[in-house]
C-alpha cells in the first residue's frame, strides 16, 4: 500500500463510516476501482477506530454520563429507574448480536461477503428499506422513550453492518425509524450503539492487518496509524454535519445515493471495469 492510496482510503472512511451509505462498501468499491484490489476487512476494522474516538470526543459528557450513572445503578435502585441508567443498557444489550455474529461468520466477512455483486446488492436492497423506514415510520418518539425492543432491534440491524454495502449507521437508522423513533434520536443511538462494537472489532483485527498476503493492499504501520487519524479526523466533522442534517431533512438523499451508487457498481462489474 502506499501513502497515497493509505490517504485516500482513510478520507473515504472517516467520510461514509457515520452516514447511511457504508463506509465497509465504499473502501471495497474505492480500492478495487482506483488501486485495483481489496484493502481488506481488517484494514476496515482498524480505522473504524479513528472514527470511533471521533464518536466518543463528540458525545464524551454524554458517555462519561451514561458510565458514571451505569456504575451508580448497580447499587442504586433510585438510579435504576433513571433513562440515563436504562439507555446504558440498551446500548450494551444492543451490541452483543454484533459480537456473536461476527465471531461466528468471521471467515465469511473476510470472503464472501466482500463480493463487490453483494456489496451492490446490499447498497440497493437497504437503500429501499431505508426509503420505506422514512416514509412509513411514525416518528414521535424521542430519545426519552427508547426502550428494550430498540435496543435489541436496532442491535441486530447493526449486525448487518458485518456485509459491505449495508452500513452500520444505514441499519441501525433503519430499524430506528421503523420502530418509531425520530431521526435525531435513532443517529444519535446509532452512534452510541457502535462504540463498543467497533473498539472490540478494530482491536482483535490490528493483528491481522499486518499479515503477509498475496493479495490485497498491505499497509505498514505508519501508514495504518496515520490513516486511523485522519479517518477520525474527518469522521468528527461528518457527524456534527450529520446531526444538524437530520433535524431538518428526511434520509432520502442517502436512500437515491445508495442506490445509484448500487446500480453502477452492477455496471461497472458488469461491462469488467472492476473484477468482484
């Protein structure tokens, strides 16, 4: 790999990996188009992380909060009936699905998943789903009404996310407007539910980044720890941007780009532009 490509693949991260548009699925398509092979699932892994301390520098108080009244509750039962105490648990209910599947279909995320036919598929069919969850989802309830059901559900969603083209954010948006919640409080539960997953994703995949492989983009490790930086860098830009947008916009420009994007990867696969 070289620091060019290192470069571009880490903007490409920090600028999809928060919107509904699959970051996985564009750092496939992008280095199979312009560097004409695949970066790898664990070079994925491993710069989620620089988004993901994006994520916490952003919603530190609230994090530090959501901790501190967890800890409070184990022993507490006037801060066991708190939302604050109950949404910290959502959160950790909600990422175990991602950790059980991903241990066990590991070997599928690192093959056959990363097919760029199923990439393409994924950004088309979930791109729908979005489009129905914003149409038809009713919306009226807040961050104060989250319950269990989200938790679980949207953790779930989340685990769809393992299959390039799906998106984390993209699922979890999904089955929270599906659900009932408005926008603002399913992006921002979406953004808490990936801290845990993504942190224990990238650390048990920097082992294997650093593989010798026959084929792929290898990175060195200056290149891997920039990447990881610059990847946070731009991913804390994106999500202030992201939260403001969805105060006031529907999803739908990220459910027309999903599928564009899905229907020309199907082109460009089709006519031998990119091999899959």
């Amino acid at each position: 790999m070289s620091w060019l490509q290192a470069m571009v693949l880490a903007v490409v991260q920090g600028l999809t990996e928060f919107l509904p548009i699959s970051s996985s699925g564009h750092l496939r398509i992008v280095s199979e188009l312009f560097f004409g092979a695949d970066a790898g699932a664990s070079f994925t892994a491993v710069t989620q992380i620089g988004t993901e301390l994006a994520v916490v520098i952003y919603f530190a108080k609230d994090i530090v909060r959501l901790v501190a009244v967890w800890f409070r509750g184990l022993f507490n039962a006037e801060v066991r009936r708190t939302q604050d105490y109950r949404l910290a648990w959502y959160v950790i209910v909600g990422s175990i699905p991602i950790g059980v599947l991903g241990l066990l279909f590991q070997d599928y995320i690192r093959s056959t998943f990363r097919s760029l036919w199923v990439t393409g598929a994924m950004l088309i069919v979930f791109g729908v789903l979005m489009g129905l969850a914003e149409r038809f989802g009713q919306q009226r309830r807040n961050q104060e009404r989250l319950q269990l059901r989200d938790g679980v559900v949207m953790g779930f969603a989340q685990s769809l996310a393992l299959i390039p083209g799906v998106s984390r954010s993209g699922g979890t948006i999904t089955a929270g407007l599906t659900l009932g919640l408005d926008r603002p409080t399913a992006v921002r539960f979406s953004f808490l539910l990936a801290i845990p997953a993504v942190f224990a994703a990238g650390l048990s995949e920097i082992p294997h980044v650093f593989e010798p492989s026959a084929q792929g983009l290898q990175p060195s490790v200056a290149q891997m720890v920039v990447a990881t930086v610059v990847a946070g860098v731009v991913g804390y830009a994106v999500i202030a941007w992201l939260l403001r947008f969805v105060e006031r916009h529907s999803v739908y420009l990220f459910v027309w780009y999903r599928i564009a994007l899905g229907l020309l990867v199907f082109a460009l696969l089709g006519f031998g532009v990119m091999q899959p």
